[in-house]
C-alpha cells in the first residue's frame, strides 16, 4: 500500500492508495488545491471543513456541467455508443442465422 503527500490550502494529508496509483492521487489532490483559495473565501475563513465542502461544491458543478454539456461535432455519447453495439450484435446474429450465408 502506498502514500501520497497532499498539501491542501495549509493542511497536509496523508492519503493511503494502491500501488502504482500514486500520480492519479497526487493530481486529484492537485484539482483540491487550485480551488482551495476561492472555496476558503467563499467559506469566509470559517475552518478548513466548511472550505472542503465549497471544494466539493465546485467539483459536483463542474462534473455536472461536463454530464450535462451537448457532445462535441463528431463524438458519440455513451448512450448513442450503446445503440450502435445494440445494433451490430443484432446484425451479427442475423448473419449468422442467414441460410444464404457462405
């Protein structure tokens, strides 16, 4: 079992991980700390829990936005992904069952 060094506004924490996970927790705990400083005001200096829950508050907005934005020209939306395999096994098993087929 691994550790990683976090340094989250003025708190440092210790975060237990899997090994070889050691780069994906230091770069979540990374996202934690660019929006320390704007949660820590918006808490008022309130205490580092009331600012944590600002950072999560921002983190579930932007996810949300990111759930809820329009696809990209081009890309396929996992719903849209799965219509398509739905699609595909249909016409493998008809090909399959086909008395035409070579």
């Amino acid at each position: 079992m691994a550790e990683v060094s976090l340094q989250i506004g003025d708190r440092r924490h210790i975060v237990a991980c899997r090994d070889g996970e050691e780069a994906s927790v230091w770069r979540l705990g990374a996202r934690l700390e660019e929006r320390w400083a704007a949660a820590n005001r918006a808490a008022g200096g309130l205490g580092g829990e009331r600012a944590m829950l600002f950072v999560a508050l921002m983190l579930a907005d932007a996810l949300e936005e990111a759930e809820n934005r329009p696809p990209e020209p081009g890309a396929a939306s996992p719903a849209m992904l799965a219509t398509i395999a739905d699609r595909l096994e249909s016409l493998a098993v008809a090909l399959e069952q086909s008395p035409d087929r070579a």
